[in-house]
C-alpha cells in the first residue's frame, strides 16, 4: 500500500470573475520513504495540489471538486479539522519556500519548536525542550542549546530553513511536503540544505514530496518525478528516464530552455508563448498553442495520462 | 577595442546607526569592460553585486574609487552633464512587476525615455516606440494596454524596450530573468543576445544563476563579501577555476543529470556578514583549502595569460 496516494483530485477558486478550475484529474502515490518531485512553472498547480493534501486551502474560495487523497490508508478529505489537526504537523510536515515569514518573529525558537511538539505528545516541559534540542542538533544547527533561545531575526537564512525543517520533523512524520525550500536560498546553502534533507530521510525513513521549479534539483536529489503544467500531471515516470526520454513535448522543451553549465554559449531553444491562465485554458490538450508536434486531435480531445508504468504521459503525439 | 567602462579600485561602505563602521558593500573593486563585451558578474546574496551595478550608474556615490565611461570621469559630472550620459547607460531590473508605473500606458511608458532627454516629435516617437515593440517581440496593440494586462516576461520585455530606445552603449541588466519560469527566461535570454549584436550593445549582466551568466557573457567575475576573487573569460573560468569558491559554487548547482551529485563541494557554514567581515581572504573561515596566511593576509590578486585573455585570481593558492 502506498504511503500517500490520491486519485482523480479536481480543485476549483471561486471568486468575484467566477469559478475557475485550478486543479484537474490529478492521480499520483507516494511510497514509504520515497522521494517524489512535483515539478512546474508558476501556476500549473503545484502548490494547490501539496495544500489540498495538507488541508490548508482557504476555504472561503477554494473547493476539492472530486478525489480522494489517502495519507497511511487514511481518507483526509473525510476528516474534520480536528482530526485533521492531529494528522496535520504529526504524520506529514511541511515547509515552505520563504522561512523568515513562516517563522513567527515574536517567539523564541525554541518556543515554537516546543509548542509543535507538546501539541501532539503529552511530555513535560523540560522533556519537550530536551527533544527540541536533540532534534536542532539533527537538522545541523550547532550550538543548539544556545539557539534553541534566539529569535529567528538572529538566524541566517540558511538556519531559519533547517529550524522550520525542525518544525516539520519534530514528530517524526512519515512525509514531508517540502514547496521550493531552496528556491529562497543561495546555491551553496541550497546544497546544505538538499544534503541535510536527504540525510535526514535516511536517518528516519520519512517520506519526502518536493515541489520545485528547478529540474536540476530534481535530478539530484528524486527517485521519481510528476510534471505538472496547467493544472495536470502532463508526465510522470522515474527520473533517469525522464531525464534520457522525456516523451510529452513540454518536458522535453523545459528541459532544452535551461541554460546549463554543460551547454554551449548561444541560443537557447525556447518553448513559444505563455501557459494559458486557468480562465482561459484552451479545448482539448493544454499545451497544444505552444507545442511543436499538435495535429487536429489535440485541439478537440484531453489526452488520458497513459502508458506501461513508471512511465506514463499525456500527449496524442509523444515524442519519439 | 577601446575600454567602455574602467572601474578602479571602488569602495562602498554604508553607514550603520550605532557602533560600527558600518557595511563593507563593494571593497576595492576594479575591471575594464570593452566595447561590445558582455561581462556578467555572479555572487551570492549580500555580495555587494548589485552595489556594484548601482555604483557604475552612479544610482550611489562611492566611498572611494573612480569610473571612467567612454573615457570620462562619471563621479566628476555635474548633475546636469550626468543626466545626458545616462542616455548612454540604461538598466533593467530584476521585478518587471515593481519597476513599471502602473498607471501608465505601454506606449507612453516606452516613449518616456525619448520625451525626458526630447529625442523626436509626438510623430516620430509614436513610430519608434512601434518600432521598438518590434525589436522586442511585443505585438503592437500592446500600446494602448496598461502593464497589468501582461504577463512577467512580456512585462521584461517593455523594460527592455525602454532600456534601449535611446540606442545606450551600456546596458546594466541587475538579475533581468530571475524572476522569470525557465521557459519564459530562455526567450528573454535569446532577446538580449539579438539585440546586442543588432544594436551593438554592451551589457554589465548581474545574476546569482551561474549558467545563466555562463550562457550570455564573454567574461565573468566572481563577488564574495564586496570583492572580485576570480574574473576571466567565460570557458576558462569553468573549465579552469582557480579560487575555491568559484570551484564550490560551480559544483553546487544542481545540473539536469541523474547521478551527478557525487562530486558536489558542499561548503560549511554561512557568507559572513559585510558588516563585520573576516580579516584576511574574506572567504577563508568556509574555504576547504584554507592554511596559514589565508586568516592574516588579504591575496594580492595574481594574473595570468590564457588564450589571449586575463584571468584573475585573488587567492594565496596562486600567489
């Protein structure tokens, strides 16, 4: 049984313009203790996807159309916010792109690392503050006794990302939803931190979905990978094979528009055109104004997400 | 060539309330960019990049140091003779969401370089401005728009568009695509490179993305803590870095090839803080190759020659 797994999740906003549908028809596992990549560029839904698993959607404008979403066999959309509360910041963490506003400034860390952790297991004070300590010193945080008493406006960007890491892990979930935590962060502290992430997955089995733009980090860092583009899961497959036949054009153009230091100087190939906005997403396939290979059938009809697993695709005309 | 921009030996130490002497922004920096030469230069945040660019507009008055654009003393320029020179330099930012007036026409908006230094009648301006939405990819009806009505990339491109429209030497691009989806950054990229060879362009490219800068500059040079520690040609300085920070930055960026992560250099620790930064190499309390001298001397920059090309390095490995 997959650790998390959900089927057929549709997600639409309703505001002022009307209902728009952001989510559509997505499907996808997570095993225990794997490490899945949700990739695609601003819009395409991947946030949505990693809050409607958390139950963190707004919810005076968002709303799950259909799906299910399963956490440890679990159904989380049937849950209501107070069991939702106990299987929140217990069976799965998060964290987020920008750690300065995630942390509150008002609080010592320690204080807020104590309440996440006093909230889901009945120990003493002096108990949660020794685990809170243990657990900083896992994340890489050095002279953690100390820390443990700052505020997070004393901490560089890099420890305030390992600090909300912390938060995440206190409990010892058995996934973690990381959305962009590198994304905020310079290249050398970037690589701290996807060192310490993977450490950490080692060290207690968790399970990690990563949401990133950036394929590079994919490469390094996943077993598997989804891309995500206009509100679907356009390809999902293992990531040496998506790396050495991607078949849906959109990967195959991401992946020849990122200048790479292996590369020639020169022009990029580029992916013509903008993703489509969620209220003006065209029939049929929603690649199909920017994609090289369309033919009459793409315009008119959704192509199913198919395939022989792991690698599955939505395109009529794949690349070869 | 004839030397377009000379920077030498620039400071810029901002004043701090309280005790201190305030933060070490841009510390001795000194490079020559030559005419149609693109020199990208590539730091980490807080290294003083973007300083540096704000200096070689004179958007802040140095510390100390001089720059010399086309031949001539910028920090010496009335005001006056300093606002005609900048028809000749010209920057693009990194927010193309914050850098255009909201309440402002797209027509209007690329015109208004040509209206402040009175380049031309309603008319022709009129035309040159459908003339630069040419040149930048944009379709005409977009005059008649306000910025809001489009997306990131198209709204880069209607800066870019008024960073040229008074035909510059030099343009000053601070992180132009950083703000951009990977395949909307390709097509800008591409822009830039069209028009400096169709209008003989130079740029100053900053970015932290080094593939980025590696794609679209001739010379690159590496920023830590305010100060140039290796600058050369673009192939050399990745085919060959000579300063252990740039070796750790190349390998830290993560490349879109399964496998490849075993030869990464992860650096300890964080970039030290410009207002109280480390004697000696700035970059030795995280440099893996660190000995003796690196914590009491600063490196007096070493150059050697390679194809035809300078190649600094400011590193006691190499002196």
């Amino acid at each position: 049984m997959a650790l998390l797994s959900i089927a057929d999740l549709s997600v639409s906003f309703h505001t002022e313009d009307g209902a728009m549908s952001i989510v559509e028809d997505v499907s996808f596992e997570v095993g225990a203790g794997e490490i899945v990549g949700l990739v695609g560029e601003s819009g395409c839904g991947k946030s949505v996807t990693a809050m409607s698993i958390m139950g963190l959607l707004p919810s005076d404008i968002s709303r799950i159309d259909k799906g299910t979403i399963e956490l440890e066999g679990k159904s989380l959309l049937d849950l209501g916010e107070a069991a939702m509360c106990k299987v929140r910041g217990d069976r799965m963490g998060m964290i987020f792109q920008e750690p300065m506003t995630s942390l509150n400034p008002t609080y010592t860390i320690g204080f807020q690392l104590i309440e996440a952790l006093r909230l889901h297991r009945s120990l003493s004070s002096a108990e949660a503050r020794g685990s809170v300590i243990e657990m900083l010193r896992l994340v890489g945080v050095s002279a953690p006794e100390r820390r443990v008493d700052q505020y997070p406006h004393e901490l560089s960007g890099g420890l305030r990302q390992r600090v909300m890491i912390a938060m995440a892990l206190i409990c010892r979930p058995s996934l973690l939803i990381a959305d962009e935590p590198t994304t905020a962060l310079d290249v050398t502290v970037q690589a701290q931190i996807l060192e310490l992430l993977l450490h950490l997955k080692k060290e207690l089995g968790m399970a990690i979905l990563l949401i990133t733009h950036d394929l590079g980090v994919v490469a390094e860092f996943c077993e598997r990978v989804l891309v995500m583009y206009a509100g679907r899961i356009i390809e999902q497959t293992t990531v040496e094979e998506l790396y050495a036949r991607p078949r849906h054009p959109y990967t195959l153009g991401l992946l020849d528009a990122m200048p790479r230091i292996s590369s020639p100087a020169g022009k990029l190939p580029t992916i013509p055109g903008i993703v489509p906005s969620p209220g003006n997403r065209p029939d049929g396939c929603y690649f199909v104004e920017r994609c090289a290979h369309s033919s009459a059938r793409c315009s008119t009809k959704h192509p199913p997400l198919d395939g022989d697993p792991p690698h599955q695709f939505a395109c009529w005309n794949p690349v070869a | 060539m004839t030397a377009l921009l000379e920077v030498d030996n620039l400071h810029k130490t901002f004043a701090t309330t309280g005790r201190g002497s305030g933060i070490r922004a841009v510390n001795g920096v000194s490079f020559c960019q030559q005419k149609g030469e693109t020199i990208g230069i590539v730091g980490e945040s807080g290294c003083g990049k973007t300083t540096l660019a704000r200096l070689v507009m004179r958007l802040v008055e140095p510390s100390s140091g001089t720059v010399r654009f086309d031949g001539e003393d910028l920090y010496g320029l009335a005001s006056a003779a300093m606002r005609q020179r900048r028809r000749d330099m010209q920057m693009i930012f990194q927010d193309p969401y914050a850098s255009l007036d909201a309440r402002m026409r797209v027509g209007a908006l690329v015109a208004e370089p040509l209206v402040i230094h009175g380049v031309g009648d309603t008319a022709s301006r009129r035309n040159e401005v459908l003339h630069l939405m040419d040149m930048v990819g944009l379709p005409r009806d977009a005059v008649d728009r306000y910025p809001h009505e489009f997306s990131g990339g198209q709204r880069q491109r209607i800066c870019i568009a008024r960073a040229v429209a008074l035909r510059p030497k030099l343009v000053v691009a601070d992180e132009p695509v950083s703000a951009l989806d990977v395949s909307i950054q390709s097509q800008i990229l591409n822009l830039l490179m069209d028009l400096r060879s169709e209008l003989g362009l130079s740029y100053l490219f900053i970015s932290h993305d080094l593939a980025v800068i590696k794609h679209i500059c001739d010379t690159i040079a590496v920023m830590y803590l305010g100060e140039i520690v290796e600058m050369g040609p673009a192939e050399t300085l990745f085919a060959a870095p000579r300063h252990p920070y740039t070796e750790a930055l190349i390998s830290a960026i993560p490349e879109p090839v399964p496998g490849r992560k075993s030869k990464r250099i992860v650096l300890s620790g964080d970039v030290p803080s410009p207002e109280n930064p480390p004697t000696g190499c700035p970059f030795h309390p995280r440099c893996p190759r660190a000995f003796e001298p690196c914590s009491a001397q600063t490196p007096v920059p070493s150059v050697t020659i390679s194809d035809g090309a300078e190649h600094r390095v400011a590193c006691h490995l190499h002196s």
